[in-house]
C-alpha cells in the first residue's frame, strides 16, 4: 500500500494511439553533449503545446487536467452570452473520455480563407484562433487568448467533433492534435450546436481521472453566473446526474450558500450596473458566523486569485461602512464617548459575508493563461465607485438592515483588536519562555520540511505508541487532551485562546488568521490526522478538519494534511498474521488467504493505544506500507455547506443530512 488521494450520448471507439518517436542526442569525441544548429528545434503547430503545457494550462496535474474541460464549456457559455445557446451537457463517459455538447450556432466550417482549410480544422489546429478576437462575434468573453480548444486538442489522445449547422452534419476527428482524417459532411440536421468529446493524454497529465465534484462546482457557478441557462453534468458509471438552472442569477448563488447559515437580513442585496462598458453585478448578504464565502469572476471566469475588480470591492465596501458609522455615530454606544476615532479595516468587513461579485469585460487582462486574476486597471476605480455609490444608497433607505450588519462589524472590530492583543501575549509568553514549539510535541531531528511528517494523535496512550514507534529523524507526534473546540461557533480572539488549538498552531509554525498566517513558515509538509476508529475518533476528526478548512485552507490547497487509516482488523492464524483495513477486506482475506474462519483469531481494534509502537509503525505510520487519505476540497462551496451543517447551530440541516446518509455508515461504534 502507499499513499493516496482521496476524492467531498453516441458511444464510439476511440482512435489508435500514435507513438510518439524518440528524441536522441548527439555526442561529440569528448562526450560532452553537442550543441550547434542541429540542436535547435522549431517547435510548429500544437507541438509546443505538448512539450511546455503548463505554459498553456498551469500545469499537468488535477487542475490542469480540469482546465482542459473549461476552455471547451466556456466557449459553450461564450454563445449563451452572445444569446445563441441555451443549454449545455457534459458527460462523463466509461472509458474515461469527456464531451461537451451546447445547442449554440456550431463552429464555422466553411472554408477559412487565410489557410485554405475548413475553420472547423484551423481552430483546432491552429494556436491563437477563434471567434474571440473578432468583437462582432462576441462582446464578452472568458476565452481570449485563442488557445483554448486547440490546446485541448494537442493535450489529448484522440478529439471528436461534431457539428450542426446550415442543416448539415459535420464531423472530424483528431489524434494528440494532428487531423486523423477529413472532415466528414451529411444532410438531415434538424438542430444547430457542437458536441466535442475527448480523452485527455496519459502521456500528458499525471492522472487521467475527472472528478465529478470538481465538474459539479464549476458547472454550479456558470449557471448562477448566467441566469436561464440550463447546464447539465452526468456520469455514466454511477449514474449521477446534477441540473443547474438558476433564474435568479448570483442572487440566487447568495441564497444557496447561505441555506445552512443564519442571515442578518431577509433580502439578499443585489443589482447590476454598467459604466465604461464594463457590466457589475453584485450579490451580498450577511450571516451571524464569523466566517467569509466571496466569489468574483470575470466573463465567467473564476478569479481565485483575485485583482483590480475584487480591490475595488473591498475598498468600497470599507469606504461605505466607515462613512456610515461617520454619520451614524449613536451605533457606537459608549465608544463614542471616548473620542477616540473609529476607524474600520477591510478585516472587519468581511466576518460573515456571503458575496458574489460578477463583471464583464470587453479587453480582460489575466496573469497567464489560466486566468486566476485580473490586472486591468482602469476596472478597480469603476467597480469601487458603482460599489461605493449604489450600498450607500442602499443603506441609506434600508436601516433595517444596515444597523445589524454595522453592529456585527463593529464586533468583528472588537473581536480583532482583542485578537492583536491575545497575539501579543503568546509571542511575549513565548520570547519569555525561550521557544515556541509545545511541551507535549516530540519533534523530528530533520529540518527540511519537505521531509518532515507530523502526526496529529488522538489521546496520551496512542501518542505514546506513536512516539515509541516512529521514524524519529523525519516524524514528530503531538498528542492532542480531549476534543479541541469548535471553530464553526468561534471568533479568532478564542481560538488563539485554546491551549490546545495554540499548541497546534505553534507546532505547524504558519501562526493563525488573514495578516500572521504564512504557508512558507510550515514546518511539516505532511499533516497526519491520527484517530481512532470510533464515534469520538471521528468526532475529533472533524473537529480537526474544521479548524483547518476555516482557518488553514491554504494547507490543503498545497496538499499538506492527510488522514491515516488505521486497521480496523488484525487477523491471526498460527503464526501468519494479517491487518485489515475494512471489512470487505477482512472477509477476502479470511476467503482467499486464511481459507475460512476455521483457527483465525479476529481482533477489532477500537483505539490506537491497543496497538504496540511496532503494529501501529507497520500498519499506519511506515511510508511502505501505511494507507493516507490526502485531504481535498474540490467542492469548497459544498464543504463550507458540510461544515455549517454538521458543525453549526442549526439543528434541521443537521437532522436532514443524518436522514439522508445514515444509511451509508458502516463500522459504527457507539
């Protein structure tokens, strides 16, 4: 066993592969490597594409492996804003290929007069070409660079493209981005629109598997983000089907997220406006938690990132509130009195904001091919000023819901400012006691934390075993006493607070909260979470999680924390013995080794500390042999919904999610 992750129409055969041939160098007498004309290689076509992809799609990894599927679907939603398209399907097929199909005007596929060849062969043969550079074909767009859907061609082990337009059928198909015969043309198509489907290149990405919750959320947000259009994901080997249609557009977006919250108010606030051709539209709420769910996209990309658009949002909304609370000064009760000025950060603004912020752009400016952020200019000023002027506005007319959202804010003010402080007493506690790492964490000898594992164990007596039985050079162990408190109901100030959170955030090393946190100051690069397999085990767990989803998230976008699986099983016959990690797995070795139950000794482990430092080495904590989960949120909108659910107040999400999984639990220990 080794580590691994852990995942929140017409069939036809595909095309042969194509061996790539061999690269040879040439030597000189010497034996060093020659290096002249003849090692200068002009890279034509899509062929650069296949040697440098993450030049084109960020990398070749899960993401990029993704962003293959977003440049075909935003060419899709591309004819929906020009209002060509209605409808968008993507499936995913058995054989491990995706297609997407729309009901939009269908490629060009007369003849491209530059070339001599079909537009249909040029767009996916050629980089740099399309529709998008032609602003009479399409005002906005999230695919400007002309690459798209030739880079996925190139990416690919073999494309199919199907058209319908002009009543005629057009199909073609592609191998590793070369043309693997000629466009094929029949009559009778009572439709227009373009279906492509593709398997992506084993020779390319380092996993070739698509992840239904990574499709499922960005599919989500394209149909807030384009009100009316009805996209819909399914997965032929389990049948899975989800359907987005929302007519509320990101208002709607809003209410979602906010379905296991409590608001502060009824009425989502959204509008829209347009200024210098740029379209804004806004959708905001406020909930009595303490953690913030923005969005921001750009011509329906989503700007992870950030940039000037998202700047200019969070200024205005500063701006607003101070000048709020300037003119409404009877909300600061007996802080007013003192005749200190009050003054509010952008920290303070965003405690329990659900915000949705959507713009178009005619000439976007992304950094890099994969657009996680804006860099235009002259978009920070206009989205700040159309912010700034219509929430005064709003709130001017609406103090039923401004004087809750600035009393939650000047909390979150309070809440920050005794956070400073609660801060500043841990680092002089831990300059007066000389250290800051925690009494209780044995540390590993190693220093490069690429190298370095910490284990986070449950309990004294399995801490003991796991101190005994690690590799001590690159594995540390930090027992944790009891269950850690609940972040999901919790400001920073009492997090910083806990003993035990302390400990914890002192050992990783990044410090806590949006100005201290820094993920270069990780001292471990592996975050082992280390439970029994029990009810409290679990409970634990989760409470972990929680405390990393909310206030370490960047922990797991860099694919730091895991979660060990420990047996459930030790299985013993004579003197062969057997661990079993679920009960599908005890039953085959029962079967197929052990030859029935008939002499086997069956022990069911429900803690850690039943096992001795050399079983828990063997079974859990040895890179040979050991089975972690690496912890991933490919839905983080669906995790926020979790968490909230399972960790919240609200008790009815809560009683209808048990409702509906109860029935999928195994291994229950109560």
């Amino acid at each position: 066993m080794t580590d691994q992750e852990n995942p929140v129409v017409m069939q036809q055969e595909p095309p042969e592969n194509f061996e790539q041939p061999a690269e040879h160098s040439h030597e000189n007498g010497n034996g060093n490597a020659e290096y002249s004309a003849r090692n200068i290689r002009v890279l034509e076509g899509l062929e650069a594409v296949r040697k440098r992809p993450g030049m084109y799609i960020g990398g070749t990894g899960l993401d990029g492996l993704h962003h293959l599927v977003w440049e075909i679907v935003d060419n899709s939603i591309d004819e929906a804003l020009a209002g060509h398209a209605s409808t968008v399907h993507v499936t995913m097929h058995e054989d491990g290929s995706i297609s997407v199909l729309d009901d939009g005007r269908g490629i060009p596929v007369d003849v491209h007069e530059q070339t001599g060849k079909s537009a249909l062969e040029v767009i996916l043969t050629v980089l740099h070409s399309g529709g998008k550079f032609d602003k009479n074909s399409y005002k906005y767009s999230g695919g400007l660079h002309g690459v798209g859907i030739s880079v996925v061609n190139a990416l690919s082990e073999w494309l199919e493209v199907t058209v319908w337009r002009d009543g005629g059928i057009f199909q073609q198909t592609f191998r590793r981005g070369a043309v693997a015969g000629e466009m094929i043309t029949s009559e009778g198509a009572s439709r227009t629109g373009t279906k492509i489907r593709f398997k992506p290149d084993a020779e390319i990405f380092e996993s070739t598997e698509f992840s239904f919750d990574i499709l499922s959320k960005r599919l989500r947000e394209l149909a807030f983000l384009n009100r009316g259009v009805k996209i819909v994901l399914r997965q032929k080997s389990t049948l899975k089907c989800h359907l987005f249609e929302y007519v509320g557009g990101i208002a709607s977006f809003v209410e979602f997220l906010n379905e296991t919250k409590n608001p502060l108010f009824r009425d989502v606030i959204s509008f829209s406006k347009e200024k210098d051709g740029i379209e804004i539209d806004v959708a905001m709420s406020y909930n009595d938690g303490y953690a913030e769910q923005f969005f921001a996209f750009v011509n329906n990309i989503n700007t992870i990132d950030g940039g000037t658009h998202v700047v200019g949002y969070r200024n205005a909304l500063t701006k607003v509130f101070n000048r709020y609370l300037k003119e409404n000064p009877d909300l600061l009760g007996k802080e007013k009195s003192k005749g200190n000025e009050i003054k509010l950060t952008t920290e303070d603004t965003r405690e329990g904001l659900i915000g949705v912020l959507s713009i178009r752009v005619p000439e976007p400016q992304f950094e890099g091919q994969t657009k996680g952020k804006l860099g235009n200019p002259e978009v920070r000023a206009v989205v700040d000023q159309v912010v700034s002027d219509v929430l005064y506005d709003y709130f001017e007319h609406n103090p039923g819901v401004a004087r809750p959202v600035m009393d939650k804010i000047l909390t979150s003010m309070r809440a920050r400012l005794a956070a400073q402080k609660a801060r500043e007493l841990t680092r002089r506690k831990t300059a007066l006691e000389g250290g800051s790492l925690p009494g209780k964490l044995a540390d590993c000898s190693e220093r490069d934390p690429a190298k370095c594992e910490l284990f986070i164990v449950e309990g004294n007596s399995a801490g003991g075993s796991a101190k005994q039985g690690r590799d001590r050079r690159t594995q540390a162990i930090l027992p944790l006493r009891g269950k850690i408190l609940n972040v999901e109901k919790t400001r920073l100030e009492r997090v910083i607070g806990s003993e035990t959170i302390q400990d914890l955030i002192n050992a990783i090393g990044t410090n806590v909260g949006a100005e201290d946190f820094d993920i270069n100051k990780t001292r471990y690069h592996k975050l082992v979470i280390m439970t029994d397999a029990d009810v409290d085990g679990a409970h634990i767990r989760t409470l972990l999680l929680t405390f990393f989803f909310r206030y370490m998230p960047e922990l797991i976008h860099k694919g730091y924390l895991y979660i060990a699986q420990p047996p459930l099983y030790k299985l013993k016959k004579g003197k062969v013995e057997k661990y079993a990690f679920s009960d599908d797995e005890k039953d085959k070795i029962v079967q197929e080794e052990f030859g029935g139950m008939d002499k086997v000794v069956l022990q069911r482990y429900k803690g850690l500390g039943e096992m001795n430092p050399d079983q828990l080495w063997e079974t859990t904590m040895n890179p040979e042999t050991r089975l972690l989960k690496k912890v991933r949120a490919d839905d983080e909108t669906e995790a926020d919904r979790i968490f909230s659910v399972l960790m919240g107040d609200k008790v009815e999400p809560r009683r209808d999610f048990i409702t509906v999984y109860a029935k999928q639990v195994k291994n229950l220990d109560i």
